[in-house]
C-alpha cells in the first residue's frame, strides 16, 4: 500500500518513511482542501499528517450532520453505484465525467473494503464534498459500519496506514451521519428515489424514512438495517413458469434474505405498491456487483413502459476477478425530447490501467410525461418463452438434455441422492437454481427436511451437485452475472 522503502518499520504513529501532508499545505485560507494538492499527494502514495486528517474528518462530519435523511436534488444528476475502494478506477471515471462545478454527482455508498484504498477514496470524496457542498452528495452504503468495516479490510487498512484506531474511530463517526437517501426530482418525469439498498415493511413513506435515527451504528434488523442490506428478487431471464405461477411472482411483497442474512428481498408488488404510495417513477440503488455496470429491473412485466428498480455499481474488475464494467448513470442529462422527456443515460468504464477510451454510452431510454401518466394497456402477459434442460456435468456437450419440469419435481429428483453413489469422482449434475424457488403450492410436496432446502436457495444461479460416497449433498453456487457465491451441505 503505497511507496514503502526497504527496511521500513511501522510505529504507534504509522509509518514514517511516506509523505505527510501538512494542514497549512491541504488547507487554504478559507480552510477548504486543496483538491489538485490532495490528489497529488493520494496518487503518490502519500499522506496526511494527523492534524489534517482529524480536520478533514471532523468537517466532513459537521456537514453531513446538517443534511436531512433524504437529500432533494434536481436534475441533471451524475449517479455512482459502489466503489468499494477502487481509487485510481474512481480518478479515472471522475475526469472523464468532469468535476464539479460542471457536474453534479450522487454517490450511493460503500465506499471502503474489498479494495485497498478506501481511506483514499473517502478522503478524497469527503474532500469534494466541502470543496462543492452543493454538487456532491454522499449515501451511506452497508459497509460504512464499525461490523463490516471489522470483518472485511478498512479497519485494518486504517491502522496500517495511519498507526492508531483512533483515526479509524474517526473515520466512523464520520460515516454516521451521513445521509441515507436522495429524492431527485426531474422537470417532466417525476421523482426518483436513490438509496443504497432497497425498501423495507416497516417503511411505507419517505416520512418514515425522514423519522429514522441515522446517527447510529446501523442495527441487524429495522428500517434503517432495510434501507442498507435489501435486494430485488433477482430475475433469471431464463426462468420459465406458468402464467398462474408468473402471477404469483408478481404478487410476492418481501420475503427474508438469506443469503445476506438480514434486511429482505422486495418482489414487484412490494415496489408498484411503494412506488404508488409515494408518486415516484422508481427506485435508484447500488449494493450489488452487475457485470455491465447497471441492470434495468422490470420484473417480467411487458406493460411496463419505465424502469422500477435500477441497480448501479461503480467498481471495475471488481476485486480483481470479475471482469466487470462500472457504471454511472445520467438522470435528466443534457439532451432532454422536444416534447419534454427525460433521458436515462449509462456510461460505462473497465479499469483504469485497461482501457485510456471514452466511455462506452448505452443506449438511452427517453420517458415522457404521457408515458408515464398513461402507461400501454396489454391485454395479457406471457411467461418468457424459454426451456431449461438439466444436464449431467459428465455427458459434456453429448449430453441429452432433459426439459425441466416443475419445480418441486425437479428438487424432489435432485435431493435423492443416486443409488449407486461413484466410489472416485462425485457425479456432477448443473442445476438451475429456480428450480428450488419452490411455490407456496409446491412446498408441502416435499419432506420436511427438502422444504427447508428448497427455501433457502430463493436467487437464481446455476449450481453444481455433487454426491459423494457419504451421501452427503454439496452445493456450490455462481451468479449467472457473477454476483453471488455460495457454498452449502
């Protein structure tokens, strides 16, 4: 982490052998940071004396404490996913989207762990934040937290790079008064909720998100724990069902997460029925890696004319292994339609050291006033016409696929183990995960203990079973984009 010279020995105070930035060289006379001086000293692998670090924090702090919960913004908006400590991948998108004064930026949380320059990002952040209190805008993420911080690297990549806790402490108090929402209100498309996670039960308007106690270490459990950790029923675009069993789908509000086990997973009516209550055009989120920066949730529903839910992440090459883009979304850009609309813009980036190119830009999509007030009327939704087949990992690309059948026939099938279990190898089968997304109908068809299997897998990915000569059965899961792993018995 940064320039150590051979020989180097850490002490109480840190390490001595890198740069230190002093406050009379960080801070000019109106006593806000110097932007080109701290980027300067952060790309180099430098640092800030305590004195200017402490300063730095503690005004980032006061002002954060003056912001509301929810944040109102008007369009044109830059909006940013996760950044998770990616630091030159952040410089490199932030020169070619253009500094503030001439953008105006909304970033919607984790900005530390995984990577190893979170205190840089944060700094540099918090930076622009007091340079340009009125064009950047910072969210709490779920990994802004004392538990997260602890359990992945920021914590230890504080007291590495700047000795004590107490910075690091510091850091924290920070993180707890940031904001936990944004309201972005455009000129002909309405109003845009931005948050880092998703909704929650126990949150039926943006009053009650106003009435939250954010100054805290964010519990395992209630609104506030919602607002961080909930994600979208994912959607297998792969996924095929009956209309009576689509419709169903449709109608599911919040189930339990699982798989990060706390806040929940909110369905489409979950959404419709929030975004109705509260007259918004949808949800803006991050929290999730997605492989081409962004991903557009429509929830199957061919009426739909406007987007629900979209998930941003801001992180290239997340954790050096996904090979992902990043992304960064333009809410109410420059170009806006003759007859008032609005334009949703995606420009998308690799890393930093890949690619000196322009971003790729997606696609827009153009919403207008009438389209949302008067959606098309579809008189019926089909289910998505595709077929999955199982196929045993061992036929290769000779195997004979077999269609799938229900859902609870195929776990019924899959969770017996074969009768002749092999002696060398475990014998393989790729299952898709839906499979095990049983219906509140099909559930009761299984045996006690294949019901409590069959629940606990609720995201579609595809999975490889293998049976082994104990008969025990071993999971291992990948996200189709590469977003989720899991390993089970």
């Amino acid at each position: 982490v940064g320039r150590v010279h051979e020989g180097c020995r850490m002490t109480d105070d840190a390490c001595e052998c890198l740069p230190l930035l002093a406050g009379e060289e960080l801070f000019d006379e109106q006593g806000l940071p110097r932007l080109d001086v701290l980027r300067h000293t952060l790309e180099n692998g430098g640092r800030l004396d305590l004195p200017a670090l402490r300063k730095l924090l503690q005004d980032t702090r006061k002002l954060f404490a003056t912001e509301p919960n929810v944040v109102s913004l008007a369009s044109p908006v830059k909006i940013f996913g996760d950044i998770h400590g990616q630091f030159r991948d952040l410089l490199f998108i932030l020169d070619r989207e253009g500094l503030p004064p001439e953008s105006q930026f909304l970033f919607l949380g984790d900005y530390v762990d995984r990577g190893d320059s979170g205190v840089e990002v944060c700094l540099y952040l918090f930076a622009l934040k007091l340079r340009f209190p009125t064009h950047i805008w910072l969210l709490r993420g779920n990994h802004e937290c004392r538990l997260i911080t602890t359990h992945f690297n920021f914590k230890a990549e504080c007291v590495y790079k700047y000795g004590k806790t107490r910075t690091y402490r510091t850091f924290m108090l920070a993180f707890d008064c940031l904001p936990i929402a944004a309201l972005i209100t455009t000129p002909c498309a309405g109003s845009f909720l931005c948050l880092h996670g998703g909704i929650s039960p126990e949150i039926t308007s943006l009053a009650s998100i106003a009435a939250i106690n954010r100054f805290v270490e964010p519990p395992g459990q209630g609104p506030l724990c919602d607002l961080l950790w909930s994600d979208p029923l994912e959607e297998d675009p792969n996924m095929s069902c009956t209309e009576d069993e689509l419709e169903r789908w449709w109608g599911t509000t919040f189930v339990a997460n699982s798989t990060r086990g706390c806040g929940y997973l909110f369905g489409y009516q979950a959404v419709i029925t929030f975004l109705e209550q509260n007259n918004l055009t949808a949800l803006i989120r991050a929290h999730e890696a997605q492989q081409d920066g962004f991903f557009v949730h429509q929830f199957f529903r061919r009426d739909n004319i406007r987007p629900l839910v979209i998930t941003l992440f801001s992180a290239p090459n997340y954790c050096g292994t996904y090979h992902n883009l990043a992304a960064v979304m333009v809410l109410g850009g420059d170009v806006t339609a003759p007859d008032g609309g609005v334009l949703f813009d995606f420009h998308t980036y690799g890393e930093a050291e890949d690619t000196g190119a322009e971003p790729t830009q997606q696609q827009p999509l153009l919403l207008t006033n009438e389209q949302i007030e008067q959606p098309e009327q579809v008189e019926e939704t089909a289910a998505p016409a595709t077929v999955e087949t199982i196929v045993p990992a061992e036929a290769g690309a000779a195997g004979e696929a077999q269609p799938v059948a229900t859902a609870a026939a195929i776990a019924e099938q899959l969770l017996q183990p074969p009768s002749e279990a092999p002696k060398e190898a475990p014998q393989q089968l790729l299952v898709p995960a839906y499979a095990f997304t049983a219906s509140p109908k099909e559930v009761p068809r299984l045996g006690a203990a294949r019901q409590a299997q069959a629940l606990q897998i609720n995201w579609p990915v595809n999975f490889i079973f293998e049976f082994n000569k104990e008969e025990t059965v071993t999971l291992r899961g990948r996200g189709g984009n590469g977003t989720r792993h899991s390993t089970m018995t």
